[in-house]
C-alpha cells in the first residue's frame, strides 16, 4: 500500500468510479443536461470516488501482489482443451 503501483491502480479505479456514478446518475435524470443539479451530483460521485478509495486501501496486500484489489493482479490465462491435446 506504500507504493506508486498501488496508488496509481487505486486511482485509476476511483477515477473510473466517479465517472460512472456521474453518468448513471445523469441517465437517471430525464430532463435537459442544463437543468441538472450539478452540485448533487459531483456530491454523489465523490462520495462513490471516495468510498472506492476506501475500499482499495481495506483491500490492500490481500492478494499475491500488493495491489488495491483483493484478487490477485496478474492472473494467468487457462490453457484450452485443444492446446493440450497438441
């Protein structure tokens, strides 16, 4: 937790966080885009940023790597049935 990497990825998720409760919340708005209130809902979102930073540091060095996500960041692909026949 004490690392660039694991800030970088932890801001990356916030930032995607926030972006998309804003545009959920703007979709559930059925008027024009002028008549949103705009205060609500950069409050909502940063509440929705700030709870995903929350959640990436309690969920830090849960996994191999010590990044902010509980699963671990470099999963391997599985190999195909065919490929193991060969």
């Amino acid at each position: 937790m004490f690392n660039n990497n694991f800030w970088i990825a932890a801001s990356e998720r916030a930032i995607k966080t926030f972006a998309q409760a804003l545009l959920a919340l703007i979709g559930t708005d059925m008027v024009g885009i002028t008549s949103l209130d705009w205060p609500a809902l950069l409050a909502a979102s940063a509440t929705a940023t700030l709870l995903s930073v929350l959640s990436s540091v309690g969920s830090a060095n849960f996994g191999k790597n010590p990044g902010p996500s509980i699963a671990d960041e470099t999963i391997e692909p599985k190999t195909t049935f065919i490929e193991n026949v060969k």
